[in-house]
C-alpha cells in the first residue's frame, strides 16, 4: 500500500474527535474541581471523570462525525 499525502475522511474524524476529547476532558475537570472545592482527585476520582469524558464523547459522536465529514467534503 503506498503512502498517501491525502486528508481521509479517518483523518479528519480522528482530528475531530481528539479536539472534542480535550474540551470535554477540560470541562470534567473543572466541573469536578468546583464541585470538590478544588481537592486533589484520587486514583477513583479520575477513572469516574475518565468515565464521564468516555460518556460525553459518545453523546457527542454523531455531532463529531458530521463537523467531520462537513470538514473532509469541503477539502475535496
């Protein structure tokens, strides 16, 4: 298979997906912070916030796929 300089549509999904991953894993984050009255989060504590950003992606995955497509179909 030869090497492609070309933008996919996997590409840009993965581009996509990975911007919306840092925003939400941001707003857990402060959320958790102000809720806990900014303490340390334990080991627990972040694998529930990792579970929340995990849950969030997946309500935003539809919105992700069609930024995404939006985004690749304008580059063609």
């Amino acid at each position: 298979m030869e090497h492609s300089d070309e933008w996919t549509f996997a590409d840009c999904f993965h581009a996509q997906k990975e911007l919306y991953r840092a925003i939400i894993s941001a707003a857990v984050s402060i959320r958790w912070m102000i809720e806990h009255d900014f303490e340390v989060p334990t080991d627990a504590d972040l694998r529930q916030m990792e579970a929340e950003v995990n849950r969030e992606l997946c309500d935003a995955w539809v919105e992700i796929y069609v930024l995404a497509l939006r985004e690749w179909l304008d580059g063609q």
